[in-house]
C-alpha cells in the first residue's frame, strides 16, 4: 500500500493536464474587464496619476509637515535646530574659507554672501538625499497603502521647503544685522524658490526610483552632493573666480555657470544682497533657471512614474 501510494503518476498521465494557454488568458482577461478587476498595483495613465497626485495633496502636506515636527522632537531645543544647523554649517564655512582661505576678498557683504548660499543649499542637498530614501525608507508604508508614490518624495520636498522658510527668518535677520537694507527686489526670491523647489523635486523623483533599486545608493549621495557643493560657489563667489584666473578653459566657465545648484544660489543672492548685482549673474539666468526645472521637474516625475508598479516589491 505504502509503495503504492508514494509513487508518482506516469509521465503520459502528467502530460494530460492542460496548460493555461492564451485563449484561456484571453478569457479570463475578459472576464476580468467584464466584471471591472484590474491588476492589483497596475501603473495608471499619466494623466489618471497626476490626477490622483492632486487627490492627495492634503496629505502630501500633512505628512511634509509632520516629518518636520518630528524631526528634532528629541532634542532639548527642539524647532531652533531648523535654524541652527545651518548657521552653525555657514560658520564653520567662514571659518575654513572666508578665514583660511580668504574667499571673501573681492566679496562684499560676505556674511550674508555665504549664508544665502548655505542656506540655499542646504535646500537642494537634504531634498534629494530625503528623496534617495522616499521608498527604500518607507517600505512599511509603500507595501501597506496604495496611493501615488510620488507623493513620498515630492512631501519630502515640501518638508525641506518648509524648514528653508523657517531658516528665511534667521536670514533676514542676518542681512538687516550687516546692513543690507530690504528691497523691492526681495520679491524675486518667491519665483527663485519655486524654480528651485520644482528643479529638487524632479532629481529627488530620479532618486527615489534609484534608491528603490539601489539602497546603497543612500550611502553615495553624501559624497556626490559634496562635490557638487564645491562646484557650486557656495563659500566663493564663481563671478569674481571667473574674472581673477583667465587662463581656465572656457567650458570651464561655462559648466560653473550652468550649473543648476549654483544657478539658484546666485538667484536668491540677487534677489536679498543689493551689492550683487546683475553682472555677477550668468547670461539669460532666469531661462536657464526655468529650463533646469522644468527639465528635472517634468522628466524626473516621468521617469518616476514608468516604474509605479514596481515600488515596494521584493
């Protein structure tokens, strides 16, 4: 009996079961659509997506606002850390360049010089390394919920734009204390932030897609951001570089220029220092500002979005 029941089914009897071939798939996708299943975590169409992105764009700022609550609750000093950080940053900046390495001569009002530059990078830094984590750090919540997964990165976003506009106050200040007197041309930081913010966004979209492939990518970030911060004149003044060493090759100059981080920089610069003035900044700046937002900012959230459906899945 024991031989009996342990031996398996001759192969002619095993090759009698039908497979599922594709009439039988096309039936049961038509039975599918006729009682309104879709795949479970299908990608949405691109217009169907934004759609639903907009649905959701009160939690997108609740969450933003409560990661940001959040972020400093155990420390003692609580929200001053949002200010803190990165005036404690924009002093050592001053120590090393400003000091040691003399980058403020040729740099009037240095101080507010550097610390809008701190500040503004310190947007974009902290955006797109939020964004590298949005998915890989949020497994739990990405497999748990279905929702746009755009909204974790473009919320982290929003997170560091909220925690900039806090750092604004301390700005002000700082300008007013060194004897930058307020001008109509502040106005200009509000069309410079919203470049800016859509420009963060679309590289945290491309970084968060990475991420969620690449976990380890979190780790390189820090070291790629660094350079980039170097290249991107926020303890130096690109213009007064530029000017003193004729002898670099001029692709040189033209990729200092165009770089976007430092695009921005020099943007806010404009807009709050009235001694920088429109010669400092690179040819056709607010174009060139428009074009890199609009470049990360629309093909980042595609590039996002191709791959919807794979977010959270082992």
């Amino acid at each position: 009996m024991s031989q009996v029941l342990d031996t398996p089914p001759p192969a002619s009897a095993r090759a009698t079961t039908p497979a599922p071939g594709d009439a039988d798939l096309a039936d049961l996708a038509a039975l599918a659509a006729r009682h309104g299943l879709t795949v479970s975590g299908a990608r949405p169409s691109l217009t169907q997506y934004v759609r639903q992105l907009w649905a959701r764009r009160h939690f997108i700022a609740a969450f933003a606002t409560a990661k940001l609550t959040a972020q400093y609750s155990r420390a003692k000093l609580g929200q001053v850390w949002q200010v803190m950080t990165p005036l404690l940053n924009a002093a050592v900046y001053y120590l090393i360049f400003g000091v040691l390495l003399q980058t403020r001569n040729g740099v009037p009002d240095y101080v507010p010089f550097l610390v809008t530059g701190v500040f503004i990078w310190t947007f974009t830094q902290s955006s797109i390394l939020a964004g590298t984590r949005a998915i890989s750090g949020n497994l739990g919540l990405v497999r748990a919920l279905h929702f746009p997964r755009a909204s974790l990165p473009i919320s982290f976003c929003l997170q560091q734009l909220q925690q900039l506009l806090f750092s604004m106050a301390a700005l002000i200040v700082i300008l007013l204390a060194f004897g930058v007197p307020p001008a109509v041309s502040w106005v200009l930081a509000v069309p410079a932030l919203i470049l800016q913010f859509t420009f963060n966004a679309g590289v945290s979209l491309v970084m968060a897609r990475l991420g969620a492939k690449t976990p380890d990518l979190a780790q390189l970030m820090p070291f790629v951001l660094r350079t980039w911060m170097y290249a991107s004149g926020v303890m130096f003044s690109i213009d007064h570089i530029l000017r003193t060493h004729t002898d670099l090759p001029g692709w040189v100059g033209t990729l200092l220029q165009a770089n976007p981080a430092a695009v921005y920089i020099d943007l806010m610069r404009f807009a709050l220092i009235d001694s920088f003035h429109a010669s400092q900044l690179p040819p056709h700046v607010w174009a060139l500002a428009t074009g890199w937002a609009l470049l990360a900012g629309v093909g980042g959230f595609i590039y996002f979005w191709k791959a919807e459906e794979t977010y959270g899945r082992g």
